[in-house]
C-alpha cells in the first residue's frame, strides 16, 4: 500500500455566477454543439437535422438567424412537449408559471432559429 496522503483546507471562496439565457440555434451553433459533443461530422449533423425537418420534429435547419420574431408562439411549441415521458413535467411547469424568452439575437431575414416543434419518443 502507498503512503495516505492528508490535506488541511485553509480558506473556502463562495462566489455566485450567473448565465445569460441563451439565444435561439442557427446551423454554425447546432454543427459547432454536435462536433464538440457528439464527435459529429457537418456532413452527418446535417444529414441528420434534414431528416428531423422532413419528419416534422424540428423547424427549418439552414438558418443564419438566432432571434425569434416578435410574435413567435413558444406556448403553441411548448404544449407539443407537454406529454413527453422525459421532460414533460417541466413543459408543464413552464406553461403554469410562465417562462422567459431567449436573448435577443441576429435576425439574417431567413428563416427563424431551429426550433423541436414536435415530440419524439425513444424506441
């Protein structure tokens, strides 16, 4: 066996941060997120995000936009989330107390952030 090593803790700092809220997806982030994460290539990131649009479950995902337009209905989005069996529960704290919107971001005058507009289920 190896020597125990021992350490005396001499000072404590608690600090609070804070996080802004974050902006709506466009491509450059969404195949930024999938590489960093998942090791995806662009090619299969948006092969994949293509095949999620054509089904329905997410809106357009060639975007260069981050803002959401002024009368974007995110309670129309959230209440297709509602029933979910992983995320529901908090959907539907979301719709009973209310949320916040994403921060103001860049309007390219394409199309809006790619948005899940539907629920999907794990086989």
């Amino acid at each position: 066996m190896g020597d125990i090593q021992s350490a005396v803790v001499t000072d404590v700092k608690k600090q609070r941060t804070s996080k802004q809220r974050p902006q709506g997806i466009n491509t450059v982030y969404l195949l930024q997120v999938a590489s960093k994460t998942f090791g995806m290539s662009a090619q299969e990131t948006m092969r994949i995000a293509e095949h999620l649009y054509l089904s329905g479950y997410t809106t357009y995902p060639r975007t260069e936009s981050t803002d959401f337009s002024p009368n974007f209905n995110f309670n129309e989005v959230l209440v297709e989330h509602k029933n979910h069996p992983e995320w529901g529960d908090y959907v539907r704290k979301l719709l009973e107390e209310g949320h916040n919107k994403p921060r103001k971001g860049v309007d390219a005058g394409d199309h809006p952030p790619i948005t899940p507009i539907k629920s999907a289920q794990r086989h």
